[in-house]
C-alpha cells in the first residue's frame, strides 16, 4: 500500500470495472493503487471470445494478461487507477455486491 496517499472516499461504494476490450495488461493500476485492489491474471478463453474483434488482438499481443479487480470493497474512489491507466480502460460504478 502506498501511505503517502490518501483517499477519502468511504471503502466499497464504488469499483473500479476493467474495460476488457482496451486494457493492455501494463500493470500501471496496480502499482498506484494505494489499497490492492488489482492484481495481474491472464485472460479465460470465455474472456477472450467476448471480446471484440481488436480487443482480441490487443489482447494477444500482450499476453492475454490484464488488471482484475481483486478487492473492490477496498476501494475508496480516489480514482488513481483511472488516471494512471494509459488506455482509460478503467471507469469507477456502484460497487453492487
């Protein structure tokens, strides 16, 4: 956990979502984010099927590894991961679970 930052937002309101179609696996999300919530995974075949055409081939060629979100009701909305996410493959929802 990175202390030098602090995130004010109540834990698990909301969750990060992975645009899968977009992420590129480059890990920046997982090293900024302050409270774990990502970790690293390589791609289901289910996963990869659902993907769009592009999506595959990005996917491919890093891989098949991507960002998952791994601890959502430890998110506290400070939004570094967006930021970080040279692909803004990242949005933050309601955390529903």
């Amino acid at each position: 956990m990175n202390e030098a930052v602090e995130c004010r937002g109540e834990p698990g309101k909301v969750a990060p979502v992975v645009d899968r179609n977009r992420c590129e696996g480059k890990e920046d999300c997982v090293r900024v984010c302050p409270y774990d919530v990502f970790k690293m995974g390589t791609l289901t075949s289910v996963e990869r099927k659902g993907l769009r055409f592009i999506g595959r081939i990005k996917a491919w060629a890093h891989g098949n590894r991507q960002a998952y979100v791994v601890k959502p009701e430890a998110c506290r909305a400070c939004q570094l991961c967006a930021e970080a996410c040279p692909e803004d493959a990242l949005s933050l929802a309601p955390n529903l679970a």
